[in-house]
C-alpha cells in the first residue's frame, strides 16, 4: 500500500460516515464545514491585509479597518425582538422563564 485512498477506500469511509452520522446530518455538517472554511479564508485574508497595512505596502480595505469603540457598534446595532408572550384562554399571561 502505497498510503494514497483508491476509490474503494473512499467508498468505505463514506458508507462508514453514512452509519454513524445518518443521511439528514450530513448536509448539515458539509454546510457548516463549508461556512466554517469561508470564515477562515475571510479572516486570513484580513490578517494580511492588516500585514500589509503596518508594513506600508498597501492600504488596508475599509472592511478590515475597526468603525469605532465596541460601545459604539453596540449602539449602533438594531435592537432584539422580543419573544411573543404567550396567553392563557382566560386571559393570563404565562410565564416563559424555565
């Protein structure tokens, strides 16, 4: 053996990942697995820009640059819906809280 996965190999290993995950979580995991990557990538891109920007090469894009104190992104962020409350027949409110 060689230490290269043939096809049989591969096919082994999804029927195995197909056992112990199930056919309903795999797309789920590939998605997340995917957005996790874009992430990455967006962030070490972000990091070289940053590399570049202290070195002086090249300015650093508006989306890497900080737009204020955490405070002032706080404020600045739309406020949370609150969850519906929910009502008893007779009128009551029902407490949500566990």
């Amino acid at each position: 053996m060689t230490g290269e996965l043939s096809p049989s190999h591969w096919l082994i290993v999804i029927i195995v990942a197909l056992l112990l995950f199930g056919s309903a979580k795999l797309p789920k995991m590939a998605r997340s697995l995917g957005q996790s990557a874009r992430i990455l990538k967006a962030e070490m891109n972000g990091l070289h820009d940053k590399d570049k920007e202290k070195d002086g090469d090249a300015p650093a894009s508006p989306s890497s640059q900080s737009t204020g104190s955490p405070q002032q992104i706080a404020e600045a962020a739309p406020p949370v819906a609150e969850a519906p409350r929910l009502v008893r027949q007779d009128g009551q409110a029902v407490d949500q809280q566990r």
